[in-house]
C-alpha cells in the first residue's frame, strides 16, 4: 500500500509495511511502519513528517451519520426525503439500507 511522507521542502513515496491493532485511547492513533527509499536525502531520523495513506476510496458512496440509522422489524433503514423536498421525516419513504464500512463512533 502506498504511503507519502510530507516534509517542508518536499515529499517521499513509499510503502506501508506494518499496521498496529492497538489504538492509543489518548489521541485515538496508531502505530504504523512504512519504508522509503531516500535517495533525495530529505528524511532525516527523528524527523517530523504528516503521512497520507489512502485506504479506500468508495465511489459514489452515500455516506450517512451513524445516528440517521434506525433500526425497525425487518432490520437497519434511514429515512429519506423524496424529490418533491417536503423536509419532513414523516414525508419520507423508509427504505432498507446496508451499512456496509462504518467510520464514525456509534457503528
């Protein structure tokens, strides 16, 4: 999986290598290790760097919060609003929705 190390005065690309399970309750991080090759010699050890490391792009993905999701006897839906725009719940249709990845607390 590709990562990319940002510094002031430039950018490195290289691969991720080694994922933590254990999440730091204090910051809610984690641990992870990845390797690159420095031939431009702008890592330096100890150095700071912000990390982009794109996991998954899901695309045309509806995305809802976690607290929209209700739950009713044939399982999980949300409520949506018809084209007409009404803007109110009880003028939407209930339709059945799969949760599908979750990234928010309360999933």
């Amino acid at each position: 999986m590709p990562v990319t190390a940002h510094l002031e005065n430039g950018s490195v690309t290289g691969k991720l290598s080694f994922i933590d399970s254990a999440v730091d309750p204090a910051s809610g991080s984690l641990k992870a290790k990845a390797e690159f090759e420095n031939h431009s010699g702008l890592l330096w050890s100890g150095a700071l760097v912000t990390v982009d490391l794109p996991l998954r792009i899901l695309k045309q993905a509806v995305v809802v919060s976690p607290r929209a999701v209700q739950v009713g006897p044939n399982g999980q839906f949300v409520y949506r609003i018809d084209a007409n725009g009404h803007g109110y719940f009880a003028a939407g249709h209930r339709r059945l929705s799969d949760r599908g990845r979750c990234g928010g607390t309360g999933c």
